[in-house]
C-alpha cells in the first residue's frame, strides 16, 4: 500500500504536461540539458535542428532544401519547419508535455506555435533563456563531437567520450558538426541575435520567460535548471 501510494505520489511529481521551450544561442546547452529533462519526465525532446540534421543526411526533398541553409548558418523558412514540428506533434508521445529545443526561432513560428499548442490543448508555453558567454560559446563548440547513430553530444575539453571517435552508450562513430566551423557559428550567432533574441520580449507578453545561468557546468546548470522546471509542472500546462 505504502509502496503503491509512493509510486503514485511519484507519477504525480514527474508529470510534466506543459511545453517548455529551451531558447539560447549556439551551444548554450540547451541539447544537452533538453536529453535530460525529457528523460526524467519520459516526454519526448524535439530538436528542430536533429530533425533537420536527420532529414539531410537521408537526403529528403526537405533535407536538400535545408543542406546549404544550415552550412551558411542562416534559418530555414519558417512553413518548412512548421510543417515539420506540427506533424510530429500529432504522435501521441507528446500528450504529456513536450521539450523544445531550438524551435521556435522567429516570432512567425511562436505565433505559430501558440496556435499549435491551444489546438493539442496545452496552455501557454515555459520559456528557459539560457545566458552564457560568447566566448564560452565559441570555446565549447569548438570541441563538440556528437554520435552519428543516438545524437548523444560531447565535448571533448568538458565531457570527453571514454574512447575518442566513439560513443560511450552506443558505440557510434563520432563526427563534428559542419556548422560548428568558426565562420558559421559567427553566422549563427548573428541570426541568433536578429531573429531569435526578440522572442524573449515575445514571450514575456505571452507565456513565462525565465532566466538560466547556463556558463557553469553541465550538472550545476542541470539542478538550476530542475529547479525551474519542477516550479512550473503543470501550472497553466494543460487547458
Ligand atoms: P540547432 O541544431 O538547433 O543548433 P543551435 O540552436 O545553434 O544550438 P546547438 O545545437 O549548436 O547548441 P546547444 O545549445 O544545443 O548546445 P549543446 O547542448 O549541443 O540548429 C542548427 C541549424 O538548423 C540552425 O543554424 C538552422 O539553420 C537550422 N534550424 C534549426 N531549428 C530551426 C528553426 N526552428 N527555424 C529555422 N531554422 C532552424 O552543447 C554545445 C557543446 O557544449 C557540447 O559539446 C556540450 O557537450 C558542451 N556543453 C553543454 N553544456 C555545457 C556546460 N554547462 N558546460 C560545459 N560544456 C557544455
């Protein structure tokens, strides 16, 4: 009975059911932190940039059209990338909340998405703005390698594999990313700038914004992060 009443007291703390957004620019964590949190409350971690990544290198019509968008560091078209996240939101999975991660980027997508969310019934988003450093930015995408096979990141200064060029869960192989050359990733930083920062006004006005102090590392900013995350469960999620 006790054990029975700590499991359900335990479902109730995890349930999640509300999309957060994680917003920040260019290697601010917000992949590795999203991997986690969706972990911990088992709902499902969109990355508008994994799904990107997956549909160029199984060559997809979107993919195509993607491919030198992304090697110039500029932003896919809105209607793609809605397109994109609209279906996979009609799996199922997401019933219980849902991490974004790196969507949306523009005001379009956010009005966009307002609307997506009220139609899968959830209420006004969580908005986590990640702050680090420019420098720490450059630094850390500098040396970040991810799995071809799980997408598990690493970085080779801060977080190493246990065999270099492999993945410690899965054994993949481990690649750099195209866009992490220093040329893009000043590219990206800028469309970060124009494009995505306004959304943390958007979102003051149209949801909750809340500020994360993301240059410490990977654990410290993983409980600052929980904290945030556990504060706002359900609160206003679900309609
Ligand atoms: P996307 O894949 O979303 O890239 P991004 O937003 O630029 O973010 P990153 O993945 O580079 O960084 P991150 O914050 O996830 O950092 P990570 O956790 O990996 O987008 C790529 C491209 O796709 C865009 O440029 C665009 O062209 C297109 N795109 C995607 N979404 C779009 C949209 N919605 N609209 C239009 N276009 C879109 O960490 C980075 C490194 O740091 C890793 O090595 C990690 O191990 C390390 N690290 C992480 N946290 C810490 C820490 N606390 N301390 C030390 N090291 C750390």
């Amino acid at each position: 009975m006790v054990v029975a009443a700590n499991a359900a007291s335990l479902a109730v703390r995890m349930s999640l059911n509300r999309a957060v957004i994680f917003l920040g620019p260019p290697g601010a964590g917000k992949g590795t932190q999203a991997k986690r949190v969706a972990e911990r409350y088992h709902v499902p971690h969109l990355s508008t940039g994994d799904m990107l990544r997956e549909a160029v290198s199984r060559g997809t019509e979107l993919g195509k059209l993607a491919k030198p968008i992304m090697e110039r560091g500029e932003l896919v078209p809105d209607d793609l990338i809605l397109r994109m996240v609209e279906e996979r939101l009609s799996r199922k999975d997401s019933q219980g909340g849902v991490i974004f991660d790196g969507f949306p980027r523009t005001i379009p997508q956010a009005e966009q998405l307002g609307q997506i969310l009220a139609r899968h019934g959830f209420g006004a988003p969580l908005v986590v703005e990640f702050l680090v450093d420019p420098d720490k930015l450059l630094h850390r995408l500098s040396g970040r390698w991810m799995c071809t096979v799980g997408g598990e990141i690493y970085n080779i200064y801060e977080q190493p594999p246990k065999v270099p060029g492999i993945c410690d869960k899965d054994g993949g192989k481990l690649v750099q990313r195209t866009d992490d050359r220093p040329e893009v990733v000043r590219e990206r930083l800028v469309a970060y700038e124009r494009q995505t920062k306004p959304l943390v006004e958007y979102y003051r006005k149209n949801g909750k914004v809340e500020a994360l102090d993301g240059s410490t590392g990977v654990e410290e900013v993983n409980r600052a992060l929980m904290e945030i995350v556990k504060r706002a469960e359900g609160r206003d999620g679900h309609l």
